[in-house]
C-alpha cells in the first residue's frame, strides 16, 4: 500500500503512474486473482484484476503511466492491493503523483 495525506486546503493529489507486481514464492501458492485499487479517501476510483498461477516462482504485474487520476480536494490517495494475496506470494506496489489546484 502507499497513501498520500490530504494536500492541504483547496489542492487535490494527482495520480500519474501506478506499478503493481504480484509474485509466487519458491514454494507454489494457491491460484489466486486479486485487484488493485486507487482509492480517493474512501472511495475506489480505479480498479484492475491480477491472476496468479499456482506456481512457484510465477510473476504478474502492470505499470500504468499517464493515467491522470484526480482526487478531490484536500483528501489522501491510496494505491493498494484489495487484500492480502495468502501464503507464499509477495505483493508490491509503487506510485508517483503531483498536487494540483
């Protein structure tokens, strides 16, 4: 998960780009699908599915640049995975953005 805190009275953070990777471990985890999410305060604004096979050392991810996902004002942003993936799979997730008016 990464969040950004509110930007302050009359700003809004800007979402540029997003990269997700969902990975198996040395060990085969179960077969899974997950979903990332861009959340605005409490609200999920942007969504996409991952699947994992069940295989050791299997890797899906996606980087979205250009996407331009505004939040609304002085709220925080966060960019996450909708639950935790189960044993043997790793989970990370990266984020850059700006503040706007």
């Amino acid at each position: 998960t990464v969040t950004q805190g509110a930007a302050g009275v009359g700003l809004r953070n800007v979402l540029k780009t997003v990269a997700f990777v969902y990975a198996a471990g040395t060990t085969a985890p179960a077969a899974t699908t997950i979903e990332i999410e861009v959340v605005d305060n409490v609200t999920v604004v942007w969504q996409l599915t991952l699947a994992l096979p069940a295989t050791a050392g299997s890797v899906n991810g996606v980087v979205v640049s250009g996407i331009n996902i505004y939040g609304s004002t002085n709220v925080g942003m966060t960019v996450r995975f909708s639950a935790a993936g189960g044993a043997n799979t790793l989970e990370s997730v990266a984020a850059t953005g700006e503040v706007s008016r």
